[in-house]
C-alpha cells in the first residue's frame, strides 16, 4: 500500500521534461492572448490545472508551439535547456517590447545517474495554477502594447548542443533598461522554473 | 584550490558551518590578507550561540570582516591587478569566459510565428486604444510625390485666371485655351463640355455649382456661359456683366459672384432674367479672387490692386441705383496681388490670404473684426491656398520661386511638407470633395493629384459618381 501511493507521486525526467514543456505551451498561448498579440476570436477556453486557459485555434501558432514544445522537451531530457524565452516585438519597428523569461534549473544528479523524484502532481498543477493566474493579472501593470506585435521564441541551451536544423543562432533580444517583475516558480523536484517578466519601461511614466 | 590560510580551521565538518567568502577574487590577485579566514571563524561561530535569541536574517551569511576589509583595501587590489603574471591572466580570461560568454547558446526557430492578420489587428488595436485612455496621436504620412499625373496641354499661363474647379459630384473642370474638360475622378472618364469661339476665348474661369449640377466659364469677352452637365446642354449666357475678362467666379446657392478684369464684383441671380442683384465696388484693379465664406455671409475678394475686401451679404442694397455697397473690411496689407483665398472651415471667420511674387505672405485676418491674426512670408508666390477639411492645416500652392506646394500646420504654421513636382508656377488648386485629394496645375503643362489630407484612421465617404446618362436628365424641371 505505502509503495503503491510512493510510486503515485513518482516523477522521473521524462514526466518533468513533458510538465515543463506543456507548461511552456500554454503559458504562451496566455500571453499571447492576455496580451493581444493574435486577435481574440481565434483562442478558445479548455480547462488545465483547474483554471480556464485559452489556446489559439491559429492553424500557425498552432504548429509552431506543437514544434517548439517537441524541441523543448527533447532538450529538457538531456538537462540542456537553461532558459525559454519568449519575446514579443512592435511588428512595424521590431522593437523588442517585453521578454517573457522562464529560467529552467535542472538537477545534474537525476540526469546523470537517473535519480527518480518524488512530487505529487497536485502540487505541481497548484503551483503552475498560480503562475497562470499571474500572467493574466500581468495586464494590470503591463503597458499597454498599442501597435500591431510579433513573438518569437528563444531558447538558451548549453554550448555542447548541436543546434538543429530548424533552429538558427539567435541574439538575446534584450530590452535596455528594462523592468522587471519576477512571478512566480514552480518545481518539478528535477526542473525548477521561475518565470520573470521584463518590459520595456513606459514613457508615460517618466514625465 | 585549497587556500593555504584555511590550515587554522579546526575540523572538515565545523568548515561546514560557516559560509566562505568568495574566494576567488582574492585568491587571484594574491591579496588573502593572512588574518582573513581566522577571523571569519572565531567573530562567527559565538555569534551564532550568543545570539540565539534574536532573529538577525542571514547573520550569518554575512561576513563584517570581509566586507569591512574590501571597503577599506580597494586600492590595493587594483594596484596588485596591474601587475598580474601572464599565468593569471590566461587563468582570468578562462574564469571570465567560462561564468560569463559561452554558457548558454541562445537558439530561435528558423521558421518565425505566424503575423497577425491586419486588419484584424487593426480592429483590435483601434477598440483597445479607444477603451484606453488617449489614444496616442498617430502621424500622419504625407506623400512626397504626387499621387497621378494628367497632361494639360495648352494651359494658359496666367496668373490672374482661375481656371480649375472641383465640383461636389466628384467631377473635375479644367479649362484648356478655350476648351474646357471635365474628368471624373470616379471612374477617370475626360469629357470636353465645349470649345469657345476663337473671339470669345480663352476661358479665364470655371467654377461649379453649389449643387454639382451647373458650371459656370468665365470667358475673355466678358461674357459669361452657365452649362448643365447632366444634360450637357448651355443654360444661358450672361452678356453685358464686366467690360472685359471674367477672370474670378464663386457661387453662393442660386447667386453667382463674378469679378472681372475691370475691377467690379457683380452677384448674379441666374434664376431672374435681369440677372444683375448687387455690385460691390471697391477694387481698382482686376479681381483675381473671390471666395464665398461657408455660412455665405460673407464674400472675401482679392485684387491686383493688392487689396482684399470682406464684403457682407446683409450690408448689400440690392437698390442698384444706389450705385454701390460697401466693404466691411478693406486690408491693403498685401504688396502684391492677391489671389490665393481660402476660408478656414473650422473656424467661420477666420480668412487665409496669400500675396503675389512682390509680398509671398500668407496672412490671417479675422473677419469680424478685421484684424490680421498673423503673418508669414513663404518666400515665393502665393497661387492657392486651402485648408485641409480634417486637421489643422493649410496647404498653399507657390509660383515664382519655389514652384512648390507646401502643408503648414495651423496656427504653428510649422512647415509639414514641400512637395516639389512641379517644374513651372502652379497656378490653380482644388480639393476633392471628400477632402482628401488636392489638384494642383501648373504652367508646366500637368495636372497632379495629391492625397495630401488623407488620414488613414477615416473611412471615406463613397461619393456619387455623376451621371451625365440619359436618365439623370428626368430629374430636372424643364
């Protein structure tokens, strides 16, 4: 009986690898939505870790999270991926307007010698449930994106990775002088996640 | 990478305990003072117990004797950094390389996301900006170059004539010698509505009803001709109003104002026989600009005699034997003649005047009480002025120098725009209907149309195509 409710809240790599990058994707499509990038009408709402998200029914974004979260996860098995990053830019100036940073700590021990954790998936569905609700509260104290934008997503991985043939080296599209808001993180025992949000600082604010 | 001062450090495990500095800046610079790491352990290792009682957060972390040493020894460290072995750099340089450039590769899709579609972007944007505070005022874009080109060949290189008229149903007249062409700027149809008499011609001014049915041409004889152009049909000449060319003409409802080279205005009713209603004497020189104000209280005019007469409807005797009406205002600021008239259409009493290749001064005059609001010298002829319908903004046609069209903001009258296509003096401009368009032409020959006003945000109004068909004609009273 002990074992059996034990093997329950067994989390190996893998699983961590698929949270992690399921989380990524829908974290995305709620920035993209609470944040206007695609227009409203092509998300519709599904139920995830207790809360109401919306995903994108835009056949393009669609395929291009599916791509990048089958990327994510291949990196996230190998202990590779350090940082996701996704960035959202003015689409006439490309103007990098706010950088949506999910730094990823992996645990050496369990990459390398295959250490299987123990976490309960209740918990980490409450803690990724509360990060959620930050990036929809975010539009409080966001400025306002005013103009037509584009995302794209970065990924920082270790040097010794091959880089695909899909993906190209990419700048770190920083903001200067930005703010920052950290949200916040959730921990898989293997990936620990913190979410960072950074924003290029409203002028309006100065005067 | 054991430090050699850590020797007086008792036991592995009470090591342990306490939190070490880092190291590695010291280390490297060779500056370990030899009193540091005992310190560290015999200050902390009793303030743990003694204090026990307290909550002091990170107490323990923190290290007084450490941070007390790098305040007071800055120097020191720089000086030992200037003399570093070739061994130490080469060391620094990896230390630096490997905590800071290579550890990550940051990576992106070859394949970039999707763009918004834009018009529904652009719905989201225009109902997110409206539901947000103000919305930012966007600049605008003002074309540099016209937005089309027509030939006009034979145009007469006068700068006294007015020979250009846009009317409300969208169709364009332009008198070329004695023929005068109307375009509809809908579908670009050209017409030539009639060729005038060698003696009578040319034509010296066109200008169309208030309704867009009629036009009435202005001719060298004096004479002047009133044409439906649903039916094409000539309604009637009007004999007998000036003593020589009609080079001026402007509508207000059923009344026609002509000035003419003689230096009279004459309103004409052209529904009454003796047509003749009002004339204002005042100008001692040909009438070269007539503009009726917007309410159609007020007629401006200019002349070659430099001058510019407010004249009012309700002054006006209609008793001819009389002789004449009075002006309201006279404004001989001008030193040139006085062509370009415009009146502001968001403000009714507000008349921008523009002078000659002598004066080249734009100038605002209060209307009701007669007082020049300012005054500025573009550097060349003013030909043509007019006011943009949906923004503050005065556009003025140039001759000699510049040959220019130039879009002032008003009352900054900061210069928005040159536009310099022209190669000879404009002589005429006319704005669309819907205001967005501006039709320039000029001695060298073209005609150019502008989208000078356009404003991206407003949708434009669709405007009736003239119909010059059979059917059009059924609605007329014959």
């Amino acid at each position: 009986m002990a074992s059996r409710t034990a093997s329950k809240d067994i989390i190996t790599l893998r699983g961590s690898a698929a949270i992690v990058s399921e989380f990524f994707g829908y974290a995305a499509n709620s920035i993209l939505y609470n944040r206007g990038v695609y227009p409203e009408e092509s998300f519709t709402k599904v139920k995830k870790y207790g809360l109401t998200m919306l995903l994108t029914q835009d056949e393009g974004v669609k395929t291009f999270i599916a791509n990048l979260n089958t990327q994510l996860s291949e990196w996230l098995e190998a202990g590779k991926l350090q940082r996701i990053v996704l960035v959202i830019m003015s689409k006439a100036t490309s103007e990098v307007l706010e950088r949506w940073n999910f730094s990823i700590q992996t645990d050496p021990e369990v990459v390398d010698k295959g250490v299987i954790k123990e976490k309960s998936d209740k918990e980490i569905m409450r803690e990724i449930q509360a990060i959620m609700r930050q990036v929809a509260s975010c539009i409080t104290y966001l400025p306002c994106l005013d103009e037509p934008c584009i995302f794209d997503v970065l990924a920082y991985t270790d040097m010794d990775v091959a880089v695909p043939f899909t993906w190209v080296e990419s700048d770190a599209k920083l903001i200067e002088n930005p703010q920052m808001v950290k949200l916040h993180s959730f921990d898989t025992k293997i990936h620990k996640v913190d979410t960072l949000v950074s924003y290029k600082v409203d002028e309006w604010d100065e005067e | 990478m054991e430090a050699p001062g850590s020797g007086s450090v008792p036991t592995a495990k009470r090591r342990r305990l306490v939190p070490r500095p880092p190291p590695v800046p010291l280390e490297v610079a060779g500056a370990r003072g030899p009193y540091m790491p005992p310190l560290c352990i015999k200050s902390k290792n009793p303030s743990l117990k003694c204090y026990g009682d307290r909550f002091i957060p990170d107490r323990s972390a923190m290290d007084m004797d450490m941070a007390y040493f790098l305040l007071t020894e800055p120097k020191k460290e720089k000086e030992n950094t200037d003399m570093l072995s070739p061994a130490e750099e080469a060391y620094k340089r990896l230390l630096a390389e490997k905590l800071l450039n290579n550890r990550s590769r940051i990576l992106a899709f070859r394949n970039k996301p999707p763009e918004p579609e834009g018009i529904v972007q652009q719905l989201l944007y225009e109902t997110l900006t409206s539901s947000q505070t103000k919305p930012a005022r966007k600049c605008r874009h003002i074309p540099q170059s016209s937005e089309r080109t027509l030939d006009a060949p034979g145009i007469v290189d006068d700068f006294y004539l007015n020979i250009l008229d846009w009317g409300c149903k969208n169709v364009m007249s332009i008198a070329l010698g004695n023929t005068l062409y109307l375009w509809n700027s809908a579908d670009g149809s050209i017409m030539d509505l009639v060729t005038i008499d060698e003696d009578d011609g040319p034509i010296t001014s066109v200008s169309w009803s208030c309704d867009g049915q009629r036009i009435a041409v202005g001719l060298n004889s004096s004479d002047i001709q009133l044409w439906d152009t649903s039916s094409n049909r000539m309604l009637r000449t009007l004999h007998g109003v000036h003593q020589s060319r009609v080079g001026s003409l402007a509508w207000n409802k059923n009344i026609l104002t002509t000035g003419g080279m003689d230096g009279n205005i004459v309103n004409n009713d052209v529904r009454m026989r003796s047509h003749v209603v009002h004339i204002y004497r005042g100008h001692e020189d040909e009438v070269c600009g007539l503009r009726w104000s917007g309410s159609g209280q007020q007629l401006a005019s200019g002349g070659n005699d430099n001058r510019v007469h407010i004249w009012d409807v309700s002054m006006a005797s209609s008793n001819l034997s009389l002789g004449h009406n009075r002006w309201l205002h006279r404004f001989g600021d001008h030193l040139a003649a006085v062509k370009a008239l415009a009146w502001c259409p968001f403000q009714s009493n507000l008349l921008a005047s523009g002078g000659g290749g002598d004066d080249r001064c734009i100038r605002f005059w209060n209307t009701h009480t007669g007082l020049c609001l300012n005054s500025v010298d573009t550097g060349s002829q003013v030909c043509g002025l007019l006011w943009n319908k949906n923004e503050k903004e005065l556009l003025s046609a140039h001759g000699y120098v510049q040959n220019s069209l130039a879009l002032w903001k008003y009352p900054s009258m900061v210069k928005l725009a040159e536009l310099e296509d022209h190669t000879a003096r404009v002589l005429c401009l006319a704005q669309s209907p819907d205001g967005f368009t501006v039709a320039s032409v000029a001695a060298d020959e073209t005609l150019r149309l502008w989208k000078i006003f356009e404003t991206s945000e407003d949708a434009k109004p669709v405007f009736k195509t003239v119909n010059t068909g059979m059917f059009n004609s059924f609605s007329h009273i014959r």
